[in-house]
C-alpha cells in the first residue's frame, strides 16, 4: 500500500493437475498457479465501486475487502484469464485485491479469506484449492496441499510437459450448476461419489509419485482415470466435455486430459510432450491455452 492508501494487486490464474472434488472434504490436490494474470489497483472512496471485465466484480471485490477489513475502496482490474473457462478468474480476482489491501498476510490466511469471501459473494461452497494455488503457487511446480491441514509442499513440475487447457466453450457459473449439491452427496457418503473421492485420493498421490520418477506416460494414464471416475462416479461432465476429452486424449503427443475443475462445461485439461504440440489445436477443434506454471501473488 502507497502513502496516499492506493494499492496494487496481481493473482494468478490456476490450473488442476489432479484431485477434482475432494478440497471441501479435507483431501489432496496438486493444482499448479498459471501464467494468467489479475491485476487489481485501488484507492479508498466513500463507497465500494469496482470497474472489472469479471462478471459479479462488484460483489467479490466488497466480499474480501469486507472480510480484510478494508474501508471502501474503488478498484480497476484488468485480466487475461478467462473468466467461465474453469481457471478460476474468481480466485485470482480475490486474491489479487487481498494481495493489494493485505501483502503482509501469510499467504495460506489470505487463501483462506478469499475462500470465504466467494462462499459469500456468491453462495457456492467452494473449497480452498483455488484461492490457494492464485497464493502460494510456484512457478516451475506443482502444489500438493492436504486441505485438511493446510500443509503443503511443492513437487517440480517437468518443463518437457505442455498444460493446455482446451476451453469447452459452455460456459457456466457455479452458482447454476449441482456443485452444492455434489459437496453435500459427498459428505453425505454416498457410495457412487465417495467412490470418486477415495479413487482421486489414490490417484494425487500415485501422480506424485510419477512426477517424481519422470514417469509421463503414468500422468497421462492417471488423468485419464480421473476423468472416467469424474463422469461416471461423480457425474459432473457433459457429452460435449467428454467428446473433448476424447479428441485430445487420441491426438499423438496427449498424455492424456480430463474436465478439470468444478466441471459441468469450463475447460479440459491437458497435458502434451512439448515438441509434439503440433495440430493439437486443430485436433480438439477449440481454443486452447498453453500455459507455464507461476507464481502465486504471495509467493517470491
Ligand atoms: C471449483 C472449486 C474448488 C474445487 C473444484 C473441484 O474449482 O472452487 O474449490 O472444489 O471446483 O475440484
């Protein structure tokens, strides 16, 4: 924060390398930060007002601003992620602002803010993955955090792998989809989606241990997995999304891919040998985004 109160933000975008929907019930995953970024600039004024090219601005902005603390203040942010696309342009919003209004906060406690602003902002119980990953995310690794503890560390990530998020183009808010409803089947215990979330677990840690061992052909059968458990067990693809998966998965250079994230439409992930990235585009036949890992807003 300058003398005169004005501020400025940046926060990440991020992707999921793996363990979909086990962050609201205390599991593993290994989401990396993207090298998409938010930046948030602000001053104090007499009311919150907030000019964003993300939708609901306005309601996230005042949501971590109130929790931080913070008088009212206008804000401007830019961004070049995606918003809809399933890379958290949520997220990164927030935590660019908690960045600006708040930098001396230990990144996990500003994480776990933002966490509750978007619950608030906008009555979707998400969990701490997202919010995280945009914190303390690091370029050149992935991020195993254990939501249950909050502990964390980071696993390197090969540079002679491509993560390319292939936008679905169905774009949604999570606000309309069964995500809740998802998060309360889950923690109800029913058999199908506990399924999901006890297979997901075994597969974080066995994709570590692939990464740790250079076994990229492992990852990539690992994803694939990830996705038939997200479509049958947990049932939040979408013909169309799987139609994708598909694409990519049969394209050469593919390791494998998967929905990713909350799912219901956003985006699949992918990841691809670099050299052999060539027509993969024309291949799934929508925009993909090549990304490099970052760091996050908390994090360098
Ligand atoms: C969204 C939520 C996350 C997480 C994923 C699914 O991205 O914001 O907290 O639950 O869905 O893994």
């Amino acid at each position: 924060m300058r003398p005169d109160g004005s501020w400025t933000g940046r926060a990440p975008g991020r992707v999921n390398l793996i363990g979909e929907h086990v962050d609201y019930l205390g599991g593993r995953v290994l989401p990396c930060a993207i090298d998409r970024f938010t930046i948030s600039t602000g001053e104090p004024a007499r009311e919150w007002e907030v000019i964003s090219p993300v939708a609901d601005g306005l309601r996230f902005v005042r949501a971590v601003g109130e929790r931080l603390g913070a008088p009212p203040q206008r804000v401007r942010v830019e961004s070049n992620v995606p918003p809809g696309a399933g890379v958290s342009s949520s997220a990164a919003l927030l935590v660019s602002v908690a960045a600006g209004l708040r930098p001396d906060l230990p990144g996990a406690e500003a994480a776990l803010a933002c966490q509750a602003a978007e619950q608030a902002a906008r009555g979707v119980m998400v969990g701490v993955m997202d919010q995280f990953a945009a914190a303390l995310g690091r370029a050149g690794h992935a991020l195993l955090l254990d939501t249950g503890s909050l502990k964390y560390r980071y696993v390197p990530f090969p540079a002679s792998v491509l993560i390319a998020v292939v936008d679905s183009g169905i774009e949604r808010d999570l606000a309309d989809t069964p995500y809740n409803q998802r998060r309360r089947e889950a923690e109800s215990g029913m058999p199908r989606r506990r399924r999901h979330v006890e297979s997901e677990l075994r597969r974080v840690d066995a994709f570590v241990a692939a990464l740790e061992r250079g076994d990229l052909a492992a990852l990539g059968r690992l994803l694939d997995e990830s996705h038939a458990s997200l479509r049958d067990d947990f049932e939040v693809s979408t013909p169309e999304v799987d139609a994708l998966v598909a694409r990519a998965a049969a394209h050469p250079g593919c390791l494998g891919a998967r929905i990713m994230g909350a799912g219901f439409g956003g985006s699949v992930l992918a990841l691809v040998e670099a050299g052999r990235e060539g027509g993969f585009e024309a291949a799934v036949g929508r925009p993909v985004l090549f990304c490099q890992t970052a760091d996050g807003a908390y994090v360098g």
